[in-house]
C-alpha cells in the first residue's frame, strides 16, 4: 500500500524568487506593529495591572467556571478571570483594579463574596485573599520583558556558536520579527496581554527557532556538497529537502491549537490565538526572513575565504 504524503519528497519550488515581495509584505507587518503598540496600546490583564486575587473551593468534584463567570460578571466589576489549578474544585479568581483606595478594593471582594455565597451557600470555603498593586504588576511586566530579552540573547549565543555568525543574525531577526507581528497582533485584536501571552512569546520563539535550525542545518551540508551552486539556488534547495517535515510539523500543531480554539473557552483564548499567528508567522519567517539573510551577509563567500586561509 503507498504511503500518503502531503508533500512530495522530490518538490522544487523557487522560494527566493518571491524574496522581496516577503520582504516588503514582512516589512508591512512590523511597521503596522510599530504603529499599533504605541498608537492603540496593549490590553493589559490583571498580572500587569494590578487587581485582586480571590482563591475559593466550591462545593462538589468539579467547579462550574460558566456559572461562576455569569455570577460575577454581573457585578460590574470590570474584567474578571477564573481558572481551576490543582484540584478540579479549587478555582482562583482575579478582578480587575478598582477605582479609589483600599476601601473600592475591599467593597469589591465583599461584592465577589456575597454572590458566590448566595450561589454556593456556606459550603463554598475561602483559601486566600490578595490585592496585586501597581508596583507589583510593573515588576512582573518587567520580569516578562526580561525573560524575552534574555532567551533572545541565549538563542544568539546558541546558533553563533553552533553556527557561523551569519546564521545567529539571521535567526535573532526572525525572531525579532515574529515577537513584533505577535504583539501587534495582540494590540489589533484587543486580546488581554498577561502572563500567558509572555509564555505564548516564548513558545512562538522556541517553535521559530526549532525551524530555522532544522533549515539551516541543511544549508551547511548542501554548502558541503554543492560548493559552486548559487547561494539562492542553494536555499531553495535546502527549503524543499525539510519542505515536507517543516508543513507536517505546522499542520499538526495547528490541528491541536485549533481544537483548543473551539473547545478551550475563553479563559485560554488569547494565548490560542497567539499561538496559531506564531505558527504561521514563525514558518513565514523561517523561509522568508531567516533564511535570504545568509545571502545578504555573504555567507558563502566568509565560508571560501575561511577555507583559503586554512588551507596551507
């Protein structure tokens, strides 16, 4: 029985022959990032803002996050997030900032703790009590930004010293522009900006760079094999041999994200959505933006003069 491929082994298509027009449609997609960020600002959720955490464990085996979300959504308190950790009956709820001093804040937690008590009634016990200030969501956007910046850093040094400098260069560019368009996705669409978009940041990046890796891989062995071909011709020889792993890889990532999409429910929707654009903007930019970079940094040419001066 022959075996079902979704790619063929043997494609040739001339991927850097549409370079520039990647290039100019890359090039739009960061400059409307650029300008949404700033212009429209990102929608920060309560890790950022600052807010209040309310840990509570309902009666029963599993706690009714839809129930719960209609309960206090209707207390006019602004955004409000549930999410279940550890046990399926222990959920942790956070509200939003209140307006004023201590005292706006302690009203809204006698608000939350009225109604879960009329849903719920005095089987519903309360763990912990917590109020997340301004200074304490700065220091965790802060730590979010560094955590960013530092993988980026680490991923340079990786590919540098696995690589030639060349190859580093242009996988920091490619990530660098998925983590723009990502973000400018996030202030296009409105989608709450918190902890879990940082950690969809960083998987987009691991995902971006297990990608470009695998290519560029490639792109050393046929410089071994092939030393007179054109550098372009070269790329797209290398593109088309991990052709068919780099479009099973995507495809079924994004079987599994999509399924979380529709099924997930909102709590999670954001990172979601953040991770299906990073599949396809990190595949994007691994043949498009990765990749044509050894071109424009003479890859080949640093690799015959090092070549030359070795040999004796």
């Amino acid at each position: 029985m022959r075996a079902f491929r979704l790619i063929p082994d043997d494609t040739h298509i001339p991927f850097m022959r549409y370079q520039y027009w990647a290039y100019a449609f890359s090039g739009a997609l960061v400059l409307l990032a650029l300008i949404l960020v700033p212009l429209k600002g990102l929608n920060f959720g309560i890790d950022f803002r600052g807010g209040i955490l309310i840990e509570v464990r309902v009666p029963g085996e599993e706690a009714d996050l839809g129930a719960m979300r209609a309960t206090l959504g209707g207390l006019a308190l602004g955004e409000v997030a549930l999410q279940t950790f550890g046990a399926p009956n222990d959920v942790l709820i956070r509200v939003q900032r209140q307006e004023g001093g201590e005292e706006a804040q302690q009203a809204a937690v006698s608000a939350v703790r009225a109604a879960l008590d009329e849903q719920f009634g005095e089987d519903i016990s309360y763990r912990r009590v917590e109020f997340v200030g301004p200074k304490v969501s700065s220091e965790l956007l802060w730590a979010g930004t560094q955590a960013v910046l530092y993988s980026i850093i680490a991923i340079l040094a990786y590919v540098w010293f696995r690589f030639e400098w060349q190859y580093a260069i242009g996988a920091i560019i490619a990530l660098i522009h998925d983590t723009l368009t990502t973000i400018g996705l996030f202030a296009l669409l409105g989608l709450e900006f918190n902890l879990a978009s940082v950690a969809a940041l960083l998987t987009i990046v691991g995902y971006s760079l297990n990608d470009t890796v695998v290519i560029y891989d490639r792109v050393r062995e046929n410089l071994r094999k092939y030393k007179a071909m054109p550098m372009s011709e070269l790329l797209d020889r290398s593109i088309n041999d991990t052709l068919a792993r780099t479009v099973m890889t995507s495809a079924t990532t994004l079987l599994a994200l999509l399924a979380l999409a529709i099924f997930g429910g909102p709590v999670i929707r954001g990172f979601v959505i953040a991770m299906i654009w990073g599949v396809v903007i990190g595949t994007f930019s691994t043949i498009y933006v990765a990749s044509p970079m050894l071109v424009h940094f003479n890859l080949r040419r640093t690799i015959q003069q090092t070549a030359a001066t070795e040999t004796p």
